[in-house]
C-alpha cells in the first residue's frame, strides 16, 4: 500500500521512456518508434506469465520499449524520439508498405492480363452488416472491428472479371516482424482452407467485382491488423499495396461458442460487454453509497487506447490471443508501477498535483490523456482503477463487471488470518498491526474458460488492478478463479491466497501477556467479506454475488474452505491455543449519521449464562481511511457493567461533530475498537466496527425533453450539509455518447443551503 504518491519511473527507470512534448491533439496512434535493444534480465512474462503459451517468442514479436534514447539525442522534444507505438507495429520491411515503393510482386511491372485488385470495400461502417452482426456498431470509428471466430463479408474491385484460374490470397499483418508460426501473419487462401479455422470463400463474382466470405479464427491475435490481397494468374503475381483505410480491428468474442471468453447468456452479454454505464459501490456494509461510472468503451479513441496499453507493456503480439495472459497485463498496467502504466495511485490526501481519486466520473478522459501523452494519469484509487478496467476489458471484448467487497482484508504476511494486537489492557499496538481492513475494496470480474487450470475453474476470474502486493515482482493481480477462491484452494494461480485472505479469512486477536508473549484472545470468524456487490443486469438495483465467492458463512463447507487455505499459510497452527469461554456476547450499534451531525455509537452486552457477569468495557473512537489505515484515537469511553443471568444492557457514547471535525481524512470513515474483560471468567471482547458518515448526493433533473442533435438542460443539485462554507466546489460532467469530460467550477457553496447550477449540455 503507498503511503502517498509515486512518481513511479518504472521498470525502465534507468532510461525512462519519454512522451512528445507537445501531446497530439487527437488520440490517434502516431508512427511508431525505431526498435531498440532490449535490456537485460528476465522478461515481465517469464517473471509474471511464465507458464503462457508466448514465453519463449523471440524479442524480434515483442513492441517497443516504453523509454527514449537520452545517448542519441532522440529523447524528449525531439522529432523522433519518445514516440508512442503504434497499435499496428507497422514498418517498411512489410510487403506492400508505402516504404517499400513496390505495387507489384517481382520487378514491380503490372502486366496485361494481370489479376489487379483496385479497391476493396470491407464494408465497415457502423451502418454495414458486419459491424451489426459482431456488434461493434456502436465504436465510435470508421474502420472494420470485428469480433473473432465469425465470419465477415467484403468485396474486392478487379480490373478484370475474375477466372477460376485465378489465385487470391488475403493477408493479415501484425507486429514487426509478422510470421506465420505465431499468427501474426495470417495468410488465407480464397476458396481453400485456412489454418487455424481462416477461410475465405467467394460468395458472388459479377464483373470485375469479386464479394467474399471470410471466417476468423476464434483463437486470433486481437489488436489492429494491416491488410492487403495478393493476386496470382498466368500473367503473374500482384500485390496491393497497403492502406491505412484498409486496417481491421479484431477483439475477443463473447458471442463465439468456441472462443474461451464465450457467453451463454445474451442478457450478460449486453450489460458486462455493450453497456457503457454502470454504478460503482463504496462506503461501509450498513451504509452503502453509490457512483456513476461512464464506461465509455466504443469512444473515440478508448480503442486505440486500449491497444496501447499491451504495447507499451511490450506485451508480445503472439501472446494477445490468450485472455488469461491479456487480462492479466492489463491488470498490471492500468497502474503505474513497474511500468508508467495508466493511473498513479495516490492515498496520501494531497491531491494538489493531479485530480483527486473522488472527482473521476469516467475511463474516458484518463484513457485518453494516457494515450495523447504517454503520461501515467494523477491519481487514482481503488474505484478509478477498476472502472478503467472494466472499460478496457469490455473494449476487447472480455465480459467484465466492477465489484465492491465490503470489510476487504489486506493480508500482508500469507497467514490468511487477519492478525490484530493488543497490549495487557486491550489497547491496539498500531506499530504491530500492519495487516489491515479495508471498508471496501473494488475490483473487477471478467469471465473466460481457464484451460490453464484443470477442469471446473472456468467462468468469473478476478482481476485486480490496485496495487497492493507484487505478483511474482510485478504490481498485478490475477485472473483469479472465483470457484478456487470459494473453496480454499489457495494454491491454484493466480494470486488466490491473498484474494481469499481478503473475502473469507478471520480476524484474530492477539493479546500481549506479562512476559511480552502474545495469545490469541478471540477469533471473529464473520468480518471479512462480508457483502459483494456488483450493479445487477438490466437495472441500476445492486446484486448480491457473495455466494459464489464463499459458502454460507458458518457452514461446514465454508469453515471446510478455511482450514483448507489456512493449512497452506504462513501460521497453519494458529487456532491451537483459542481460548473457548464466550458467555457474554457483544454487539456494536450505529446510527445512520449524516456528516456534520453529532452521533452516538452503542454496544449492546448479553449475558447468555446462568450466573451474573461483570464486565470492564473500554471503547476506542479513531478515524480511518478505506485502505484500513487507521489515526489516532481521538475519543476513549470505559465502563463496568454488572449482568444478571439472561440479561442484556446498552453502553453509549455520543460523539459531537466538533469532535470528529479536526481528524476528518478523504474517504475516511469512524473505527470504533471495543474491548472488554469478564471478570469471572476471564472471557475477553473484543470487536472493531466501523461505519461512514453519509454525504449527500446529488440530484439531476432534466429541464426540458431530451432531443436527438438538441442542446438540452440538466440542473445540478447538491445541499451543503456542514456548518460552515465549503470552498472551490467543482462538478466534473460527462456521458457516453452525450458530453466530453467536462468540468464545472461552481466556487463556493453557503452551509446547509441548496445552490442548483442550470446548464445546458
């Protein structure tokens, strides 16, 4: 976890990659860098992907390093240098370059009675068939994107009619160096069959035009293909040369039965792949709030974007077919360590430098900026970074969903326990505590077949883009088979321990005795994971998806999926020395607080045995941030409580908003610790509880009907709930297909009055 933020020069930091100085005003790929020699050492995927099926490619498959030359004089500000790489890895030694010069094979002679190819209409627009039937209609480009494994329609113009004498082959290139062994150069001969499930077949052949039916492998590379034709007949072979109008974009299939991402569900299909909106959830278990998240996949650019994210991971081209091995370096680059990948994560609070985590409504504007600069994009946080990969996940064609997980476990030492100490009087040792809780933690689920996993592991994978821990050296996490995380099977790959430490271990208490030793005074079996949510299909309502991340809590199954992880950590003997006497049962009570307003917390006390208890009860208010990173304690309470057999009685200690105010964080929230000693028993309470304090949320209203081309209205409002003025108040504006980012700088906003901003948009 960062402690503030990070700059973050990156694996290459010796020689870091360097962006134009002046970024180009649209986001469209530019020309790409020189090759240059790659560093020593092992390679991200033997490091992090060792097992994929690209790990012994040759560096000539992989794209450009992300840094500049600074020896050559080539490095920032220069005309060359620090170029972003194209999507396309095009260069002149491809056959039918504008390089090269050559229109035709052999001296470049184009003879009579040649098989000449004057034009071809790949039918792309979003109007086209093809478009419609691969669902890619609603990508704000005029290129062809196709989804693989489904076959496509194009027509060739002749400057002949065609004879079936003729030989054509269509070809499709990718990389810099295209071979045919590694799929990143397909050749496919029209009327025969094609390797790898290409084929080409002539549909109708009227004149000198010449329609075709052309089927895609459902294991292609994805990405951004050149495409050219190539001709044979008596009179000699040609060559058509390249056109950058000609580029095909070719993503995953979720509609393809035989593509490893595939869907069965149509209804699962159009929300976790075609919808651009979604909602993203925060805050604590009993007081759950909610954003808006702007997507925004098929805009302008996000595509392109999207490509350039592997490419400047240098992820090989060969590679980019497995999902496993895609999602899994996206998880590693839509953060900024190791690699200046997309988002900065910042925790610190001072956000002076950049846009604070909270202002972000959407992907968009940050894919954008990345790709325009080369930049990695300040900041980000847990949400920011699983909603840009939601974006660019669904953007390939990989069904994706963002998920919130509530009382989220950091486990920091593999014990797959949350491990919490305490001094002789139950006073938390923070300087030992360096596991921690988060109130919420959000990541992503996207659904793929593992064939790297044995049988029954396929379905929703986590993939988590938050940098918390390393993976094999590298920021990254997952994919991570949820049906391996619900039973404990801690060592199936990738990352499972330290996922099923955060939804399903325990909380451990550990108490220091008088000679310095510590012991396990209480285990909380039901704080972690507690609720995970994910925004349900067809609507704005949540959907509950714990169930298939754990069995019911309590169960035989789900303590059977405990002990079977627990058994593979780093303390496999840490429940010998539990302590068994519970007569007293202890319960934390908040009200549903609105910021700025006093509060109460209560503890509720049962006394379940047949004698009277005493107990001794010490509470401990402290702020924390989400992350479970916890301040210091601004407010203490202790009381003795006396209880009859069966009885029950309530402790409260109210909380004014003066209180509270100073030590108020970014994202924070209220951590009540409770402790407590049974005097006759010796029974030790202990419990953390924490809760937020509700802001309100904002109210729009459409002044006016919304009409197609037509300005409309929108009115904003927000009601400032504290007692004093708050300052530089700023509306961030955005909606696929609708707005461009925008931002709204209203100023300042009087206290405990609403203030609506009409604008029209």
């Amino acid at each position: 976890m960062m402690d503030g933020p990070r700059s973050d020069v990156g694996r290459w930091g010796g020689n870091p990659w360097q962006p134009p100085t002046t970024p180009s005003p649209e986001p469209e790929p530019e020309p790409e860098p020189e090759r240059r020699s790659r560093r020593g050492g092992r390679s991200f995927w033997a490091r992090c992907c060792g097992c994929c099926s690209c790990r012994n490619e040759t560096d000539a498959d992989w794209g450009p390093e992300p840094h500049g030359d600074r020896g050559s004089g080539r490095g920032r500000g220069s005309s060359s240098g620090g170029r972003r790489p194209d999507s396309r890895g095009s260069d002149s030694r491809r056959p039918g370059s504008r390089a090269s010069g050559v229109n035709a094979a052999g001296d470049g002679t184009i003879r009579e009675g040649m098989l000449v190819v004057t034009g071809v209409d790949l039918l792309s627009s979003r109007s086209d068939q093809n478009r419609r039937e691969h669902h890619t209609d609603e990508f704000e480009y005029d290129e062809l994107i196709l989804r693989r494994g489904q076959p496509f329609d194009m027509v060739l113009h002749l400057s002949r009619p065609y004879e079936s004498s003729d030989h054509v082959a269509l070809e499709l290139l990718i990389g810099n160096s295209p071979e045919v062994g590694k799929g990143t150069h397909v050749i496919i001969p029209v009327g025969k069959g094609g390797s790898g499930g290409w084929k080409a077949q002539v549909t109708k052949a009227s004149g000198q035009n010449l329609d075709l039916r052309v089927h895609t492998s459902p294991n292609a590379i994805i990405g951004k293909f050149q495409f050219t034709v190539r001709t044979r007949s008596e009179a000699g072979e040609f060559l058509l040369p390249f056109d950058p109008h000609n580029e095909i974009y070719i993503l995953f299939n979720p509609w393809c039965p035989e593509d490893i991402v595939y869907v069965e569900h149509e209804d699962w299909r159009q929300e976790y792949v075609l919808n651009e909106s979604g909602r993203i959830y925060y805050g604590t278990e009993a007081q759950i709030g909610e954003r808006t998240w702007n997507y925004g996949q098929f805009d302008h650019g996000v595509l392109d974007a999207c490509l350039y994210i592997l490419d400047r991971r240098g992820m090989p081209y060969g590679g980019r077919g497995d999902p496993v091995s895609v999602s899994r370096v996206i998880s590693a680059m839509v953060n900024s360590l190791d690699d200046n990948g997309v988002l900065i994560g910042n925790w610190s609070g001072d956000y002076s430098r950049g846009t604070n985590p909270s202002a972000w409504v959407g992907s968009v504007e940050i894919l954008l900026s990345y790709l325009r600069t080369g930049y990695s994009v300040p900041y980000g946080q847990c949400w920011v970074f699983a909603g840009v990969t939601t974006t660019v996940l669904r953007c390939l064609g990989l069904a994706t969903r963002t998920v919130t997980n509530f009382n989220s476990a950091h486990d920091t030492d593999t014990s797959l326990t949350m491990d919490i100490y305490f001094d002789e009087n139950m006073k938390p040792l923070e300087h030992l505590n360096h596991d921690s809780v988060w109130n919420f933690h959000v990541w992503n689920d996207c659904w793929m077949k593992r064939p790297d996993l044995p049988s029954g592991f396929g379905g929703w994978q986590v993939v988590d883009a938050t940098p918390q821990e390393t993976s094999s050296g590298i920021f990254c996490c997952g994919p991570c088979s949820v049906e391996s995380i619900k039973n404990g099977l801690v060592y199936m790959k990738y990352d499972t321990p330290f996922i099923f430490a955060e939804v399903n271990s325990d909380k451990v208490y550990w108490q220091r005795q008088d000679d310095g030793s510590f012991k396990i005074v209480y285990v909380e079996e039901k704080a972690i994971g507690t609720l995970i949510i994910t925004k349900a299909i067809g609507s704005n309502m949540r959907d509950d998806v714990t169930h298939i991340y754990k069995h019911p809590e309590g169960s035989e199954a789900e303590r059977k999926a405990v002990e079977t992880a627990a058994a593979h950590g780093s303390k496999p003997n840490v429940y010998s020395t539990r302590d068994s006497a519970e007569d007293v049962a202890m319960q934390v009570e908040a009200q549903d607080a609105v910021m700025g307003q006093d509060l109460t917390v209560c503890v509720v006390l049962t006394n379940r045995s047949s004698s009277r208890r005493t107990v001794k009860l010490h509470l401990y208010l402290s702020v924390t941030f989400y992350t479970g990173v916890t301040g210091s304690v601004f407010k203490e309470s202790k009381k003795e409580v006396v209880l009859a057999p069966g009885a029950s009685d309530r402790v409260s200690m109210p909380v004014a908003y003066k209180e509270y105010r100073p030590h108020l964080v970014d994202q924070g929230s209220m951590l009540l610790n409770v402790s407590g000693h049974v005097k006759e028993n010796g029974q030790v309470l202990a419990k953390q509880h924490t809760f937020r304090l509700r802001t309100p949320d904002l109210s729009l209203t459409l002044l006016g009907a919304a009409v197609v081309g037509q300005e409309c209205e929108v009115q904003i409002v927000f009601k400032n709930p504290l007692p004093i003025t708050l300052t530089n108040v700023v509306f961030r504006l955005e909606g696929s297909g609708l707005q461009r980012p925008k931002i709204l700088n209203v100023g300042w906003l009087l206290s405990l009055t609403a203030k609506p901003v009409t604008r029209g948009d």
